[in-house]
C-alpha cells in the first residue's frame, strides 16, 4: 500500500526520478482498484487534471473530472482548445506557449505551458478516447519530451486500470 508520504518528492530530486515515483505510486494505487486519483506532478503546477468523455452527449465532448487547481472550464468539444485537439486527435499536445496555441482557452490566465494527453481505452473492439490528462504550468516551456513520455505511461496505466 502506498504510504502519504510518497507524494512529497526530495528537494532537488530529478524530474525522471520524479517521474518513476509517480508511477510507482499510480502502480501501488491501482493495485485491486478501479477508481484512481493522483498528486500534480510538479510545484510548477498551477493546474492538473482530468476530463472524462461525456456519456450522456451526441456530440463528442469531455466534462471535468477531477483537478487541483482554479476553477476550471466545465465542458470542452472535441477539437476545441488544446485539450479538444488532444482528444479529437489522439495524441498528446505539448504547448510551450499557451498563447501560440490557435484556440487556446484560457481557463486560468496565470497558465504559460500545457501537455494534454489522452487516455485511450478499448471499447467495442475499437480503441477511444476516453479521458485526457491536463497538465499546466505557470511558466513558459514548462514541459518537455520528459514530461511528454511519463505522461503517456501515464495515461496508458490509467486506461488500462480503470473501468470506462
């Protein structure tokens, strides 16, 4: 069983040691599981989160699921911003300028970077979108090929450990 204290990291750990932590922490916690919640992965963090797929709309969107952070939008289209272009694409969006991105929704003004990346389960044979991992940072170039990779074992751990 994971211990509390496994969500404060060493001062002047790395970001890949950090980065193994958190999965091994997600590992322990999905252990005989099928609910799942997680620490943001940085003190950089000004907001992390999920949004879910939206059962009960026609038209594809996501709704908010759980976060730490402000106030965050509640509904996001397919396509819309960066974490509708993540989820209608299927590939995880790496934003090193919020404000370079076309259609960036600006939820929380203090946010500089992002990642965004989907979590893809099998249903009915075929594999979808079923969630994404929201990630924002108070400073540019926040992110990177790091954060990128670790996010996506990530999100795959997720959806393959969660009932959708």
């Amino acid at each position: 069983m994971v211990h509390a204290d496994a969500s404060n990291f060493d001062e002047g750990v790395t970001k890949e040691d950090a980065y193994e932590q958190v999965l091994l922490q997600a590992e322990g916690l999905f252990y005989e599981q099928r609910n799942w919640s997680l620490p943001a992965p940085s003190n950089r963090v000004n907001w992390s989160g999920f949004y879910v797929l939206d059962p009960s709309s026609t038209k594809p969107q996501l709704i908010l699921g759980p976060f730490q952070g402000k106030v965050a939008c509640q509904v996001i289209a397919f396509g819309r911003g960066v974490c509708g272009v993540a989820a209608e694409s299927q590939t995880t969006q790496l934003v090193h300028d919020v404000e370079q991105f076309p259609g960036h929704i600006a939820c929380d003004s203090e946010s500089k970077s992002e990642v965004v990346v989907p979590i893809v389960a099998e249903k009915n044979g075929e594999k979808k979108v079923v969630a994404i991992i929201d990630v924002d940072c108070a400073e540019l170039n926040g992110f990177d090929e790091v954060d990128k990779k670790n996010l996506e074992q990530l999100a795959e751990l997720i959806g393959k450990s969660c009932d959708w």
